[in-house]
C-alpha cells in the first residue's frame, strides 16, 4: 500500500514539475515575439556625422580633445 501512495504521490509531482515547465516556457516564446516585432519596426537613422567644417559645440570639442590625446598617449607609448 506505501508502493502504491509513493508511486501515485510521484505521479502528481512529475506531472505538475513539467505542467509547470511548460509554462515557463511560454513567456519566453511571448518575449521572443515582442522582440521580433520590434525588429520589424522602422529603425530610427543613425546620426549624421559631422563633418570637419562644422564648429563643435562643448562637448563634441570636449570629446574631441579627449580622443586626440588618448591618441597621441598611444603613439607615445608606440614609439
């Protein structure tokens, strides 16, 4: 008889392990087509580049001067 309430027990517990699998599941198919639906959407356009011509504003200039540097240190430790 303990065989029997063991096996039925069981039963129940591996049937609710994987009913409660499935539904973790199921969110993530629904993430999976929140995310390709977005994909599809109209992607927004880079920004233009800014070409030498044009006046930097301060933190363009700021990030700039950091990049010329930084540049410059690299060459340094090149050398």
């Amino acid at each position: 008889m303990k065989r029997l309430v063991a096996l039925a027990v069981s039963a129940f517990g591996v049937r609710a392990l994987l009913r409660r699998r499935s539904r973790a599941i199921e969110p993530a198919d629904e993430l999976r087509s929140r995310l390709a639906a977005t994909r599809t959407t109209d992607e927004p356009e880079p920004p233009a580049a800014t070409s030498a011509d044009e006046p930097l504003d301060g933190v363009d200039a700021r990030r700039a001067d950091v990049h010329a540097r930084a540049r410059q240190s690299i060459d340094e430790l090149s050398n």
